[in-house]
C-alpha cells in the first residue's frame, strides 16, 4: 500500500506542528492565557506580588511559625481572665432604688405606739410601724420620721438598718429596725441583640452569671453554634463564643452592676474556588475553623485537576497580625492584601494546616496542576487535527495504489 507524498506531507506537518506547540506548553512556567482556565496558575499566583491592579500583595509560605502567629494574634481573652473572678459583688443601694422601712418597739410603745404620725404611715400593731415606699433621691438619701435624712447611697441594707437604730434609739423604746428593697434600679445588668425579649435583669447577693442574665432574657434567637457574646463592663469590651461559654464553666462569670450584655448573630463564612470537590460559600462557626477543617468541608482536593503545591488563602489580614519584614503597604481601612500558599505535597503541611486559622470572608483558591492544563490543551489539538486529517484521507484516495 503506497501513499502520496503530498498526504504524507501534510500529514506530517501537521504532527510537526502539534509537536512544537506541546514542547512550547510543555516549557511554559504557565500555560497561555487563551487557554481556558477557571482560575491563575500557581505561578501566576506567586507573581502577584507585582501585581498592577492591587499594590502590596504579599504572598507568604504557610509554616508552622506562621500558623502560630496567626493563632496567638486571634486567641480570644477568655472571660475568666479579662474580668474579675469574684464570686460575688458588694450588694449595696444606689440612687433611684426604691426601699421600704419598718421599726419595731418593744413594750410599751413610746415613739411610734399612737395613731400615725405622717401621712401613709401604717401601724400595723402596738409594736412595729411600716413607712411609706421611698425611692433614694439624687442626694443618696431618705428621710424617716423622727430620724431626719438617713444617708443610703453606698450602704448595704444592713448599714441602713443601723443608721436608722442609732438615730432613734434614745426617742423609741428598744426600736429595731428592717429594711426591705422594694424595686432594685441600679444593681442590673442589661441584656440585648439576638435574644427572644432584651432586658434589665436585678443582681441580688446570689450573684447572677452570664448565663443566668441570658436566660432572663429569654434565650438566643439563633443556633448556638452561630452565637457570640460580648460582655461590656466599663471601658473593657470582650466577646467569646457561646459554645465556649456553656462548654467552659469558668467563663460563665458572675455579674456585675452594670454589665451590657450582647448576644450577636455571626454567620462566619468562606469562599471556595478552583479545583476543589465543590466551590460553595460554606459558613462555619463561630468559635472558628482550621484550614484542615475548610479543605475537608470543600470536598478536598480534585484528584484529577488539582496542583497540591497551589492552595492558596486570598485575605485582608490586619497589619499587626505578622511581622512584616518591611512596612506593608495598606488599603483605605488599614488591611493588607495577603495570599497564603500551602504546599499539601510536604506531608508536614497537613500538620500546620491544623493550626491555621480561617477568618470570615476569606477565598481558598486551588489551582490546576499544568499536566490538567496539558490535557485541555490537547484536547484543542486533537479536536482540530483530526477532522482535517479526515478530510486530507478522504481527498487522497484517487491516488492510492494497491
């Protein structure tokens, strides 16, 4: 069987060519950009850094060091280290709370033993008289018959009792003295956000802890896993977890007068994109992630597709977070422009990548490995050579020659 020079000539050409296209691919740090793609390459990824578009970008190896930065600069206060650990708190009156007082005379009655002296005072017997409500003015004070101003701001129930006993001891016969708190307006703490009704809630000498003030308040809206609390006590504003607080025991801490509780709703998520078992935004909670966790709730890596050298963290990383060799460049709020590479090729990364953290509104980014970009581009040549080759077989048979 005898082919025509001119068949075997073209056919040969085209062969050449495709050959030499495939050794320029082949040689390429990357591949060509009218090569489909759904993403950069790992190369082009690294060049980011002279990147025209965003200025600053620092593309940084993950390695333990780094790993543990990041964890330290996130590591939240715990509760039972920012605030005081004391199991209870002074329980003393304060201006606006409203008190009752009632004295008691032994036999006979010389002070308050006749009709009532003062307008609503009841004399419930021969021996005790019960006073009206009174609410403690600006001043700090109330005033009782017979006894003038009683100073009460700053005093427990108990010092008033004895400020009142001392001042009528020598006009009532034996007077003893009780004093009830009848509406508690300043020892409260105040509960809002993501709860089923916001709240003040009275502190007693109990001692109510975080939980109790979430419960008076009818509990969280939203799943527990979702949940921050944010404790503001004067000028110190901490948050946790409320997965860690129920966990934790020593973080359920005990109350103060005062105290802004916020119950917040944070939907943390991330973005997956590239050669992944899924590319979804996917949320995570709020006690956070590691980068382990994040690749396997992405489906892991796309056997077939996937350069493990290439998996890429693309975040606005705060300027404090690591120690930059040079003073970064920021964006407009004060970010810098960070890619993160993982190279799941060293199995020592899987290691690190268990104490990398994941932040809210990060892009994990896995890139095709060029044998995957080789394939498509081979598929475009066999797509195009082979119906040409078809047709130039099918034009030459006249001159084939058994």
């Amino acid at each position: 069987m005898k082919f025509t020079t001119r068949f075997i000539s073209n056919f040969g050409l085209r062969i050449l060519f495709a050959l030499v296209l495939i050794s320029a691919l082949g040689g390429c740090s990357t591949y060509p950009g009218w090569l489909p793609s759904d993403g950069p390459s790992r190369q082009q990824v690294m060049d980011s850094q002279n990147n025209k578009v965003v200025q600053g970008i620092h593309v940084v190896q993950v390695n333990d060091i780094v790993a543990r930065a990041l964890l330290a600069e996130r590591k939240k206060a715990l509760f039972s280290e920012a605030f005081d650990r004391s199991t209870h708190h002074a329980y003393v009156v304060g201006d606006g709370d409203v008190i009752q007082v009632s004295v008691w005379e032994a036999p006979p009655a010389l002070l308050f033993g006749s009709a009532p002296a003062v307008p609503g005072m009841a004399v419930t017997s021969s021996q005790v008289t019960t006073f009206p409500e009174e609410m403690v003015g600006d001043a700090g004070t109330i005033n009782i018959p017979f006894a003038g101003q009683i100073l009460c701001a700053g005093l427990s129930l108990q010092q008033i009792e004895t400020a009142i006993t001392d001042r009528l001891k020598d006009k009532a016969h034996d007077p003893q003295v009780l004093v009830r708190m009848i509406r508690n307006n300043t020892d409260n703490v105040t509960v809002v956000g993501e709860v089923a009704a916001s709240t003040r809630m009275p502190l007693t000498a109990r001692g109510e802890r975080l939980l109790d003030a979430l419960a008076a308040a009818g509990g969280v809206r939203q799943p527990v896993d979702k949940m921050t609390l944010q404790v503001t006590r004067g000028d110190s504003v901490q948050s946790l977890p409320l997965a860690t607080i129920i966990a934790d025991p020593r973080q359920n801490i005990v109350l103060q007068p005062g105290d802004v509780i916020t119950a917040m709703y944070q939907p943390l998520s991330f973005t997956v994109l590239g050669a992944t078992g899924k590319n979804a935004e996917i949320n995570f909670e709020a006690k956070g992630i590691s980068l382990t966790q994040a690749l396997a709730r992405a489906g892991g890596l796309q056997d077939s597709l996937a350069d493990a050298r290439a998996v890429f963290i693309f975040r606005l990383e705060d300027r404090k977070a690591l120690p930059w060799a040079i003073p970064p460049v920021t964006t407009p709020d004060g970010k810098v422009p960070v890619v993160y590479q993982l190279n799941l090729k060293d199995p020592a990364s899987f290691f690190v990548a268990q104490n990398f953290p994941m932040d809210d509104k990060d892009v994990m980014y896995v890139s095709n490995a060029p044998v995957a970009e080789l394939q498509k581009f081979l598929n475009i040549i066999v797509s195009v050579i082979y119906p040409l080759v078809n047709v130039g077989t099918i034009g030459t048979l006249g001159t084939i020659r058994f």
